[in-house]
C-alpha cells in the first residue's frame, strides 16, 4: 500500500485532510503529523512515498523539513501545501520541493495531485534512478547561455523579451522556469505554457533574486565534447519545437494545445540532458539499457509539468507504447522529431523508415496529414539551411 504524509501544525487543516481522504484509506497509508519533528521520527520506522506539508509552521518551516526529508528519501515526492509564502521561503522551497498545491484545496486538487504522483513512481521501476531524480532540484544550462543571462539581468537597460528570448534556447533553463512559475506560490489563474511567458510572469527582478541566490541557475561544467554534445541538443529541440508547432497549426490546432506541442518539442532531448549531466551515475545505477527518454518524462512528471507534455516527451520515439491513441501533442511530436531527424541525417523524408511510425500516424491523423507534415519539413529545414 501506498505511504502519504500530511504535516500541518494546524489541526483544524490535518482533521480537514483526513475528512477529505476517508474514502482513500483502502487505496494509501494515510498519515497525519502536526509538526517535523513528528514526521521525522516516523521516517525512522516507516517510508514515504509522498510527503504533503505547510510551509509556514513554528520551529521546522515546510521548507527546512522537505528539505530533511529529500535527504532521508530523494525518492519521495515533496509537496508543499500552503497559502502563505513570501520571497525568502519561495527561494528556499526551490531546494526541497517538487510541486506546490495553493490552500484552500479542494478534494480533485488534491487526490488528482495524489494519483498523479504515485502513477508518474510506478512508472519507474529502479528506485536509484527515482533517487536520481527526486533529488535533483534544476539542471545546468550551457555556459555561453549562463554568461549571457547573467549578463542581460544585470544590465540598466534589461528587458524581459530579450530574457525571454535567452530563456527559450535553453531547455534546461526553460523547465527550471516553468517548474517555479506554475508552482501555487504565484496564484495564477491560468497555467503558464511557454518559456517566454514564465520570464515574463516572473519579471526581470526576481529572476534577478534567483540568479543571486544561486537556486536554479547553473552553468555545466563537464568536458568539452559535452557542451558541444549538449549544443546539439539544445539546437535540435529548438527546431524540433517550431517544426511542432507548423505541424499543429497545419491541422487547426490552438491555444494550450499548440503551446503544449512546441515546449514538448523542444523538451524531447531533457533525456539526453540528462544522460550528460548524470553520467555514469546512471550507469552504475542502471544495468540494463537506458531509456533516458523515460527518465525526461519522469523528471518533467515530478516537476508538474502538463501530462500530455510528459507522454510526448516519455514516448516520442515509440508512439504506440503509450496509451494515447487520439491526436495530441505525441502525435505531432513523435511526427516532429522523426521527420526532423531523418530529414537532417539523409536530406530526405522515408516514411517506411523505422524511425518514423507511420501506421500510428495514419491511424491519428491519416495519410493526407502525414503529407502534408513531410512538405512542411522539407520547406521548413530547406530554409533555415540556405
């Protein structure tokens, strides 16, 4: 059975949890702790999958105590649920949280937050890797892109459309932002699909703030080979993002539907990031072959990411694995990244290559579609080749 805990020093708020989730008590091991020090004593004799807790308590705050608990169980999901935060404490969850949930929250929040936690572990076998990821709190961005944001924050005449702008090159840099700007801690009414319009959520102070507190930015430091390995990555995913998103507007495709297809596009490659950054970590934890694509699902799962952007970065290469069989953002992404990568490897489009899976795409979208996305490509790369 699954292990959820619930820290709050308000007890009105455990008793509301606990009235809230009765009907669960089959289905999770509920547990309910009015301060730290009480959850951390039953770490001693118990795990946690998922660890819910206020942010704003007497002694241990929620931030100090997830914080203690990624170092018990990096594992564990770590959630805050909270309706108080102020700059500082935004800061310091950064280091231990995985998501945020605003307060008051009603029961679908919640138990939908729940389920999606425990699905997104289940889906991962190897709890070394789950360790991996659960701990790490950002990933590193090249360092000519860290040289230069630095550069831009610091400037008098800064702006946010050219942050935006730096933003969006970098995929590790760009999910670090929209893993913080859709977190509860901004109350936003809608939730944020792009890179750009995180930087501008955000504003240029407090990426300001973030850069000085050395929270989310870093700047990779491994070999030579890497960073060029790492540019190539990063140029892909960009190119794969805007191909994604002709191919969505070719089919009438709007609004968050569209926005979810280009960041999954420029996503697809977070596992090749990965893979990098982690090296022979992964290895050693992993001894079977790696399917890093898979780890870029679950990092992105973890960080609260919309789902049909986790299925399109998880099954990209393998459509048909999943469970998705209508048009969504895999499709269109799968049809990206294939088309993409065959054009650019053979300066031509075979769609009975094994790379491309054109029966799943015949069966969401048909032949026609299929078409006209290849002549999409083929005008698409042309140009920016000239």
């Amino acid at each position: 059975m699954k292990t959820i805990a619930f820290v709050d020093d308000d007890q009105r708020v455990l008793d509301g949890l606990r009235r809230m989730l009765r009907n669960y008590r089959k289905e999770w091991d509920l547990s309910f702790f009015p301060s730290g020090d009480e959850l951390l004593k039953a770490f001693d004799d118990k795990k946690f999958d998922i660890v819910v807790s206020d942010m704003r308590m007497p002694g241990m705050n929620g931030a100090e105590l997830l914080m203690q608990v990624k170092e018990r169980s990096p594992d564990c999901l770590r959630i805050v649920l909270s309706g108080y935060a102020n700059d500082e404490l935004i800061l310091e969850s950064l280091h231990a949280a995985h998501q945020f949930i605003s307060k008051p929250a009603d029961q679908e929040i919640v138990v939908s937050t729940i389920e999606r936690g425990l699905r997104l572990q289940e889906s991962l076998a190897n709890p070394i890797l789950k360790s991996l990821l659960g701990s790490l709190e950002s990933l590193p961005m090249l360092p000519e892109i860290y040289d230069e944001l630095m550069r831009e924050i610091a400037s008098d005449k800064s702006s946010l459309e050219k942050v935006g702008n730096i933003v969006e090159r970098d995929m590790a840099l760009s999910s670090s932002l929209l893993k913080l700007v859709n977190s509860a801690f901004f109350s936003l009414v809608r939730h944020i699909e792009t890179p750009g319009q995180a930087a501008a959520i955000l504003g240029v102070d407090t990426i300001k703030n973030l850069a000085l507190s050395n929270s989310i930015f870093l700047s990779f430091k491994g070999p030579i080979a890497d960073h060029d390995f790492l540019r190539k990555l990063n140029h892909d995913g960009q190119q794969i993002g805007l191909l994604a998103s002709r191919f969505a507007k070719a089919c009438e495709l709007t609004g968050r539907t569209r926005d979810h297809i280009q960041i999954a596009g420029m996503m697809v490659n977070l596992g090749g990031l990965l893979g990098v950054f982690l090296g022979d970590k992964l290895v050693q934890a992993n001894e079977d072959p790696l399917d890093t694509d898979l780890l870029g699902g679950y990092l992105m799962g973890i960080w609260a990411m919309p789902f049909p952007i986790v299925e399109a970065v998880t099954w990209h290469k393998q459509p048909a694995l999943s469970s998705v069989d209508v048009l969504s953002p895999l499709a269109v992404t799968h049809a990206a990244w294939a088309m993409y990568t065959l054009f650019s490897e053979h300066q031509e489009i075979d769609l009975e290559s094994e790379i491309i899976d054109v029966d799943y795409l015949d069966r969401i979208v048909g032949r026609d579609i299929v078409n006209k996305w290849v002549a999409i490509t083929e005008s698409f790369l042309n140009t920016n080749n000239e």
